[in-house]
C-alpha cells in the first residue's frame, strides 16, 4: 500500500514492488518501467484529462459504444450480479454498465488507493441503494474479494483498453487472474482497442497540448519524491511512436543530454538519445482479440463497435473447462 507523503519534503514510504521495478527497469537494457507505476495521484488525475481530450478517441468512442450495448449486455448477464471493476479510475464508465444491469453491488479494484477511496465515494452518493466496496489492490493477480459478495455471480468491467498495456503474455496471464478472482460462470465486460492508421494512433499518445508528455514525465516526478531519486525531469521528454511489427503504440522517456543521477543510493547514467520504455498499448484485430480472450480462459459471447471500427466492446463468459476438442 503506498504510504502518503511527508509534508516536510522527504520521500515517502515506496511500495516495495514500485522500487524493486524501478531498480531493475533502470539496470536492464533496454531500460523499462512498468506502466502501472504511472497511477500515483498525480498520474490518475492527469490520465482522467487525457481522456477528455480531442485527439484521445477511446475514451468517448467506447462510452457510446457501451450506452448502445448496454441493453444487449445486460441481456446475456442477467440482474444481481455484482459488478467487479479492474483499475478502475475515477469510474467514469461505471454508471453506464449499473445503470443497465442493475447490480447487487460494485467492487471496484484499483492500485491508487487515495483516488480509488474518492472515486468510490462518489460514486456511492450518486447510487444510495448500492453497496460500493472498494479494494486497494493489484489486480496482476487473483484477488481474495470481499466476503460480502464471495457467493454472487460476477460481472467484470475492465474498459479503456487497458488490456493493451501488457504484452500479449502478460494480458493472458492477467486474464486467468481475473478468471481466479471472479469464478466460473462469470462475465467479464472488457475493451480493446483496433489497429488503424498509424498517424491516428500516435496523435492520441502525443497530444498538442502536451497532457501526455506530463503523465509520462511524473514517472519521474514520482520516482524522485518516493525513491529519493536525482533525474533532472526536464533533460527528458515524452516520445510516442509506433511499431507495426508488434501491434503497438509505445511510450519512451528519452534523455535530451548524457545524464547522471541516483535512485534509492544507487548510480545510473545515460546517454543523449537513450530512452526509459514506459508504456506499450497494443491494438488488437477482430480475430486477434477473440483468441486473446480464449487464451486467457474467457469464452467471447458478444462483441460491440463503432461505426468507423476504432474500438470494440466483447462480453465473455468463463465457462466450465472442457475437453478437446
């Protein structure tokens, strides 16, 4: 659990995780942090603003798709199931899906646990009559769920495409954990989003206002403040380019000029041009995200998009396991 931090100036209390990922990411070539380190405060209030803006489809395109889908969702689902929510943000989404399927109640599951308590209060006001039990939490790996709903049939919500920050091995991996956590014969609501033009999807990764090189940068910010970091923020900047080999839009920080600088006592160097991997979205085809869903235990039962085919919506089920064929 992350610590607050210390008003006096001092580092905060690091997650162990957070600094074990960002020595090792520093060590390795290529250099690499994990994106799930971008969710601090800071990093959530600033992903939330992306969202909102204009060169960011995904976020307005999937929430129309989900007020048109909800009726068809709900109708495989069924009412009174409790609705599991993996990282859920500032649950914009949220009141769409409970306001279709009518919910025994909302867990939602987010690492941020400061943001994670705000969003579920406000949530809670806006729906008096449902039980909202937030859990502060990695959802990386299965999640004991709270004792209160153990027994209810679930419906898993897992929008943004966030499914497209892991690499295929690791969104696999992370679909089993799900599976764990909500249990055969669950549901699970999840978007993903589709491979298209290259200059679209670069845009909405590196936005003119420079909302996205922020998020990216207090990587930094945050390193510095919990791991008594020294980097000189401003010799980085945000790059954002496509590889077409993998399918993916990636994040880097790239060193503006050689520097040094210290994380947790430890030395590191690096040289102009040499860059911190910090976020892969990979974009997903039609057949490319059924398989993904099957390998990960999920059966695909429905799928939603657009008009112009920039992102879809699937619904799965996890059936009971059966033999070949």
């Amino acid at each position: 659990m992350l610590k607050p931090e210390i008003e006096d100036g001092q580092a905060s209390l690091a997650d162990p995780q957070f600094r074990a990922d960002v020595l090792a990411g520093l060590a390795r070539r290529p250099r690499a942090i994990p994106a799930r380190w971008f969710y601090d405060r800071r990093g959530s209030e600033l992903f939330e603003a992306i969202t909102e803006l204009p060169e960011y489809y995904p976020t307005r395109t999937e929430t129309a798709i989900l007020r048109e889908a909800g009726p068809a969702i709900a109708g495989h689902a069924g009412a009174g199931r409790a609705v599991v929510e993996f990282g859920s943000g500032s649950s914009t989404k949220t009141p769409i899906l409970l306001g279709h399927v009518s919910p025994s109640a909302y867990v939602p599951i987010d690492i941020s646990g400061d943001f994670l308590r705000d969003s579920s209060r406000a949530l809670a006001a806006a729906h008096p009559g449902l039980a909202v039990i937030p859990v502060e939490a990695d959802f990386m790996r299965p999640i004991a769920l709270p004792a209160k709903v153990a027994n209810t049939p679930k419906l898993g919500f897992f929008p943004g495409s966030t499914i497209g920050n892991m690499t295929p091995a690791m969104a696999i991996d992370l679909l089993r954990a799900m599976r764990t956590s909500l249990g055969e014969g669950a549901m699970l609501v999840i978007g993903m989003d589709r491979i298209k033009e290259a200059a679209v999807l670069v845009r909405a990764y590196d936005d003119a206002a420079g909302v996205t090189a922020a998020f990216n940068l207090n990587l930094l910010e945050r390193i510095n403040r919990e791991l008594d970091g020294t980097i000189p923020v401003e010799a980085f900047r945000h790059k954002a380019v496509w590889n077409d080999d993998r399918a993916r839009v990636e994040m880097h920080l790239e060193a503006t000029r050689d520097v040094a600088f210290t994380v947790d006592s430890r030395t590191f160097a690096m040289a102009q041009g040499e860059t911190i991997h910090t976020e892969n979205s990979h974009k997903y085809g039609t057949r490319d995200a059924r398989i993904l869903l099957r390998g990960g235990g999920w059966t695909p039962v429905g799928e939603w998009t657009d008009p112009a085919g920039l992102f879809a919506i699937l619904l799965a089920e996890a059936q009971a396991e059966r033999p070949a064929p």
